[in-house]
C-alpha cells in the first residue's frame, strides 16, 4: 500500500545490476551443429543410468535456434543483465586449436541481439562443459587442461571482447572437481578423490591463466569467478562439530579463496588431504601467484546452506549431501555427517535458509573486505502449478524463495557487503544435470514437446522488482 511504498524500506542503492542466469548446455541444444564437437554432458547424459529418465541436452530448450525471441522476452521482463556461459566445444572444438567461426558467430550474433535490447551480457567461460577430447587426455586432472583453457579465453576475449566487458572465468569450480572426479554424480563421472583434489588445483590454475589472459587482451573488462561457497553450519558448538565445519569450509570453500585471493591454499586444507595427494609436486612453484592475479569481483551462487557434525563411520551410506553416489564429495572429511535443517525445503530437497545467503555475503565481506560481490546464482526448483484457466504458472513458492533471498541480500547491503547485483537462477527452466528435465528452476516456463514460453507469476514479480530496484511486496 502507500504507506509501504512512502517507507520504502528494501530499496537497492542506485545502479544495483539486475539479472538472469543460464549455462550452455542446460539451454542451448544444437549439440552437433555449427562444428560443435562432443563435451563431458554429452557423453555423460549419453550414458545409460546417469541422468534421470535418460534425459540429454541434445535440444534442451533449443535456444541455440531460439537466442532472438529469448532475448525479446527478456527484454519484455525488463532484465539489464543476461549471465550465460560459453561452449568451449563450440569455440574451439575439441579444446585446442583455432577458433572455429561458427561458434564465435553464435555468441556474437547473441550479444549484438543482447546489445540492441540494451541488456549488458556477462559471459562465463566455463560452467561445466569440457570438450570430450580434453577429458580423454585426463580432464581437469591434468595440468595442461588448465594451459588450453588459458589459451580458449584468449580466444573468446579475441572475438568478444569488444561487446562483452563482463566475464567469468569458472563456474562453481567445487562441483566440477568434486561431483565431476569425486563422487561422480557430474560429468565425467570419476569417483577418486586424489583425482578430485588435483582436478580443484587445476581448475584453480586455469582460472589464473583465463583472469591473465582476459586482462592483456582487454584492459578494461570486469573479471570475476563464480563460486558456489558452502555457508557452512555445526549442528552444536561442541569441538567436534567445529571442527567439521572447519574442515568443509577448508575443501568447500577455501580451497578456491584462498589462493584465488590471499595466494596461497590454507594450511589446515594441506594437512587434512596430505595423505590423500602430494601437494609438493601437485602445486608448483608460481601456481598460487597465477591463481591469485586479481580479480574485480567475485560471484557468489548461494541455493542452501551446509549443516555438519562430527565424523561416525555409517556417515559416508546415510549422508543426503552425496546425492545418488557411495563416493564422498569431501576428500579426507568423507565421515563427516551433512543434516537437513528442520523447515521447509525445494523440490531439490534443500533446505529454503536465505539467512545462509546473507552470513555468506557478511562471511565474505568481513575475510576479504572491499571486495566487490555479485550474487550470480540464487532460486530455487518448484514444481509448476500450471493453471488451464488462464495458461498462468502460480509459482507462488518461488517468488515467497525470491522475496526471502531478495530481502537478505538487502539487509547485506545495509549491512556493509558491496554487493552489485543479482542474478535469477533461472531464466529459462532447462536441463538440471543429473536430475535432468525433473526440475524447473525457471522464471519462465518451456514446455519441452512445444519449445513455448510462458513467464511465471515469478518473472511478474521480478519484473517488478527490477523496475522499482527493490523487494517488492509478496
Ligand atoms: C548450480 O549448482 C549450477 O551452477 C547450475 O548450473 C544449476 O542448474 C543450479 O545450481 C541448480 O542446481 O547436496 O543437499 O547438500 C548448484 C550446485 C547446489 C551443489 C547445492 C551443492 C548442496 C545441497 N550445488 N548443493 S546438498
């Protein structure tokens, strides 16, 4: 009402960016064409057991042939900002090589489309796709992985570079190394925790060399990282349960903070996988300088928080944090206990906590202060409520999500956390991994027989959310 709106408590300082994110293969499809060559979710979603009910990203929301009246709709919803990832196996198939054109001409054609409607594109490098050849050469456990993925970024800024001012090196490093190497739950499906671990030094370096080579060929983009740190909680404040927080938040967390921004990987982290890799000759000398060139901001992607409690010996068979996997995602910490906190949870199954998501922001704020955030991932999977009277999606669920971490990162900002913006996760529902098409994380709605587009009550209300930059009411 008025007197609400005169208050006018939850509004963002000026300039605050408003966005949606997507990732290549969740939404593009078109997987063979345009010289596109197979990548680890090809293979992966391809075999049998994988992913739920088989699905693959072969059409997915076919946006690859659908970019234009994508970026009409989100113009309509008034987005200013559109987070999207780039397929490497588009760019420069099977990860090494020249650029291939058509793949350039893609993003291309989808920035000039972006560019007209007046949304700034930010461009991730990686969120997940590793061309299939590279991980037949070992993938992230390699070294040289981390060397091609430096000279892919010079490539991307090459073409790119000057339409896009915003990138992102890695998403959400953790699940590449930990679910894709240690309890295989993602592509390529690995289950090795010494793999894993020498998978996050390799990612971590890799991040270094794209942030080195963005920064020579363009001097004045914004360069950021996006990852998906754990707000970690102990279920008592007994010894034990802190030292299970200390340990997740060391292979959770600071495995990618610490030499991405202090430049150097945290002492405890060292001791309590010492006897699972010989860090000495994993991390060579100059690593962490690479690893820690500086960024401008750093992405967060917040959906939940992590609850733990001291090592039992069962924890490994009972844990709800492993997924669908007997492997721990948590080398040398694979008998610490995870516990769903009471309450409400997604159709994920994960706990709705937006006040994980405003520690985190303080957490991080006050550990690296003056840093720039930006929340680059937050929503959560609902199932539709999809009315034929009026062919509207009542997604009341969601917006009550958004509204809760929406207020949070306000509370945040007030607080002191220099936070740019936000992105929506997702613009459009899509291909949700190992869950495949199961679970609808969109603002707006595809119907996967059709390929229509149907904006949740969600995208109303962010909509308006961004044109009065605040929260709105429910
Ligand atoms: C992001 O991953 C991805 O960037 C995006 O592509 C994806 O579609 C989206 O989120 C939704 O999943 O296992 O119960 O302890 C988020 C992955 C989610 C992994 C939270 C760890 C912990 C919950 N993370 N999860 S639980």
């Amino acid at each position: 009402g008025p007197a609400t709106a005169a208050i006018d408590p939850l509004s963002f300082p000026p300039g605050f960016l408003w966005g949606v994110a997507t990732a290549a293969y969740q939404i593009e499809g078109a997987t063979a064409e345009g010289g596109r060559t197979p990548s680890i979710w090809d293979t992966f979603s391809h075999t049998p057991g994988k992913v739920a009910n088989g699905d693959t990203g072969d059409t997915a929301c076919d946006h690859y042939h659908r970019y234009r009246t994508d970026v009409t709709l989100m113009s309509h919803l008034g987005i200013q900002a559109y987070r999207f990832s780039l397929s490497w196996s588009r760019i420069q198939p099977g990860g090494r090589g020249p650029a291939n054109p058509a793949g350039l001409d893609f993003y291309g054609r989808l920035v000039d489309e972006l560019l007209d409607a007046g949304i700034k594109p930010v461009a991730t490098l990686y969120h997940w796709d590793l061309p299939q050849e590279r991980e037949d050469a070992g993938g992230w456990t390699e070294r040289a992985t981390a060397e091609r993925f430096g000279e892919y970024a010079a490539l991307a800024a090459e073409a790119l570079g000057d339409r896009v001012d915003v990138w992102t090196t890695l998403n959400e490093p953790w699940c590449s190394a930990f679910l894709g190497y240690g309890s295989g739950v993602h592509a390529p499906g690995r289950t090795d925790p010494a793999l894993a671990l020498r998978a996050a030094h390799h990612l971590n370096l890799a991040h270094g060399r794209a942030t080195a080579a963005l920064r020579s060929a363009l001097p004045t983009a914004q360069v950021a990282v996006s990852l998906n740190l754990h707000q970690v909680r102990p279920l008592t404040s007994s010894p034990a349960d802190l030292d299970a927080a200390r340990r997740i938040d060391a292979v959770g967390n600071r495995i990618f903070t610490g030499p991405m921004l202090s430049g150097a990987y945290p002492a405890d982290l060292l001791a309590d996988t010492s006897h699972i890799v010989d860090w000495d000759t994993l991390v060579q000398p100059g690593d962490e300088a690479a690893i820690n060139t500086p960024i401008d901001l750093l992405g967060i992607n917040y959906y939940t928080p992590a609850v733990v409690s001291a090592p039992t010996p069962d924890a490994a068979a009972v844990n709800h944090a492993h997924g669908e996997s007997d492997h721990s995602p948590w080398p040398g910490s694979e008998s610490i206990n995870f516990h769903l906190p009471p309450g409400e949870t997604t159709d994920m199954g994960w706990a709705i906590d937006p006040t994980g998501l405003y520690d985190l922001l303080m957490a991080i704020t006050h550990a690296h202060p003056g840093l720039p955030l930006a929340v680059t991932e937050n929503g959560g999977a609902f199932p539709d409520v999809l009315t034929t009277a009026d062919g509207q999606v009542h997604d009341h669920d969601r917006i009550a999500y958004l509204h809760k971490h929406l207020a949070a990162v306000h509370q945040a900002v007030n607080d002191g956390a220099d936070v740019r913006g936000y992105f929506l996760w997702s613009f459009l529902d899509n291909f949700e991994w190992a869950y495949g098409y199961a679970k609808r994380f969109g603002a707006v709605h595809v119907d996967y027989d059709t390929q229509l587009r149907t904006p949740k009550r969600s995208a109303r209300w962010y909509s308006r959310a961004i044109a009065t930059n605040s929260v709105p009411a429910l």
